[in-house]
C-alpha cells in the first residue's frame, strides 16, 4: 500500500475519532448546563421575588456593561441619543442591564408577581392604571390585536390576560440557545395562555385565533427581515408586520400594551384605546402607515424610560446591501 494513501486513511480515521469525541463532549456540555440553568431558576424561585429580582438586577448591573454585547447597546444609544454624554449614555446602559437582570430573576417567579385586585387597586405589586379598558376588551364578545415592546417585564401583561381569564393567543420568538428555549418555554406556558411559535405560518395561526374571537398579542419591536421599513429614532429598520397584516384582514380593534418598572419592585399596566389605524384609498388598513404608527407608539414609551428597553438587540442593521422586493415597494398592500 503507498505510504501516502495509509496516511490518509489514518488521518481519515483520526478525523473521524475525533468528531465522535467532540459529539460526546458536547452532549456531555449540554446536559451539565441544562442542569445548572434548571438548578439556577429553581434556586432564584426559592427567594422572595423582590430578593431574586434584586439579586440578578444587581449583578447584571456590574457585569453587562462589560460584556461584548454592550457595545451593541452603546452604539444604539449613542445614535439615539446624540445630545447625551458619554456618563449619561453608561448610565442608560447600567440601567438596561439591571432591568434585563431583573427580568431574570423574576421570571422564575412569574407565577407569583401579578397580585393586581380590583378592591386594592394601588396596593399590591401591580397596579392598572386602564384596568377598564382591559376588561372591556376582554368582555366585548370580540377579538382584538395587542402589541407591545421589550419595556419593564414585558411578560407581565401575558400574565396578567390570563390571570384575569382572557382568552389570549401570544406570538413568541424562540430563544436561539436549546436549552433556554426549554426551559423559557415551560415557565410560559404554565403562565400565559397559548403560545404560537414565530414562523412562516404563525400568522395561519393567528388568523385561526381571531376567527374564534382571542385576544392576539406579540412583541413588536425587533429587526425582522422582510418587513416593511418604519423610521425609528430616526434610522429606518423593518418592522414584523404580522399586526398589521392582521388587521387588514379582519378589521379588529388594535391597542398598544406596556409594563413600566416602578421603585420598589412595582409595576404599572397600562393600554391605549384602540387605534385609529390609517387606510388606503380603497378603506383598508394601510400595512406600512400602520407599522410606523404602532414604532412611533413605541418610540415615545422608550424614550419616557430608556433604561427599561432591551438596546442590546441589533434593531438596526445593514440591509442596503442586498435589496430586497419590500425596500423598493413599501405600500406592504400584498
């Protein structure tokens, strides 16, 4: 046999020992960190939510601002923001990360946070400053769309739909990360009502939703490719415009949802009236007009408190360089 054709196939074999190897170790790799983050949240439940809240509000305080994704977040603020100082730009950005923290080590108590009762209405942990217009919504006999942002806990409204038993269906974005994604998606479901994972047929699923007369949530403040461009603190992004496309189609109400986060380890629900969206010519709700409605809603809540938005998230990016059919026709009117 020539020397160089053994040495190939022992160097095919090397190759092949060393992928199993590297199959094992990460099997191994992923089970360990499943029973750390298991162990993790089962360890912030068993403190007060205030303390776990506390607790991972003020480690991610000192350590985000150090990560990498941080720059992420600087820059964003810095685009937003130009007339600040660097000093208020790290404090925003110290703010971002405790909030995030606390959004951690809350969620491992979701169950126990919405205390909001219509006989103690400023007493508990939650107060709701339109708690007429959530139950009218939830007793009109009719669907309605809702949207909010990455503000506060935002959570915490899912929660409260379904404590007060509405009959809510949320659109959700799957983590990246397997096992976050598991472990996210048990606490969710045990406290939130049906979840529709983000896909190409989530909208099918959605639209089966308000058929039956469910209220219809979902977060949307994100980068989403293929949607129509919105101005945003003055960049232009693409907006998700499932809401939209939605309203189009079965002319429901539309109202925006928030959580502010309140010293104390308190919260305030609040909800506008339902939107007066614009048409088009022929009547209908005009898709992209109605996206820059809703992120000029949501503009406005995140400059009220810039601290409680989530700027780590690349909601700007680099799509000139590879047009797509959206970028050139933004009527969204498909």
């Amino acid at each position: 046999m020539p020397r160089n054709n053994l040495l190939y196939r022992s160097l095919f074999r090397l190759r092949n020992i060393a992928r199993r190897l590297g199959d094992v170790f990460s099997s191994i790799a992923a089970r360990a960190f499943t029973v750390i983050a298991r162990g993790f949240m089962h360890g912030l439940r068993q403190l007060d939510p205030d303390r776990s809240s506390d607790l991972c509000g003020r480690g991610a305080r000192r350590i985000g601002p150090w990560l990498p994704v941080s720059r992420t977040g600087r820059a964003n603020l810095r685009a937003a923001f130009p007339e600040k100082t660097d000093a208020e730009i790290e404090k925003i950005l110290a703010g971002v990360w405790e909030n995030l923290g606390r959004v951690v080590g809350e969620f491992a108590s979701l169950d126990r946070l919405w205390d909001w009762d219509p006989l103690r209405p400023d007493q508990g942990r939650i107060i709701s400053l339109h708690s007429d217009r959530f139950f009218a919504a939830r007793d009109s006999g009719k669907p309605s769309l809702n949207f909010g942002a990455h503000l506060a806990n935002w959570e915490l409204a899912a929660v409260g739909a379904a404590a007060h038993g509405a009959d809510a269906a949320l659109l959700f974005r799957i983590p990246g990360v397997t096992i976050a994604a598991e472990i996210v998606q048990e606490i969710r479901s045990a406290n939130m009502g049906r979840l529709v994972p983000s896909s190409r047929t989530a909208v099918f699923q959605l639209a089966r939703e308000i058929e039956r007369g469910a209220h219809v949530g979902m977060l949307v403040d994100q980068f989403w490719t293929g949607g129509p461009l919105v101005t945003f603190f003055g960049r232009q992004c693409p907006a998700n415009p499932t809401i939209a496309r939605l309203a189009r189609q079965y002319d429901c109400d539309v109202r925006g949802i928030r959580v502010v986060r309140l010293p104390g380890n308190r919260f305030r629900a609040e909800a506008t009236e339902p939107l007066d969206l614009p048409r088009d010519r022929q009547g209908k709700v005009d898709i992209a007009a109605t996206m820059q409605m809703i992120t000029s809603i949501i503009e406005g809540w995140v400059r009220e408190y810039p601290e409680q938005w989530l700027w780590l998230h690349r909601r700007w990016r680099d799509y000139h360089a590879h047009p797509k059919p959206w970028q050139r026709d933004l009527s969204g009117q498909s």
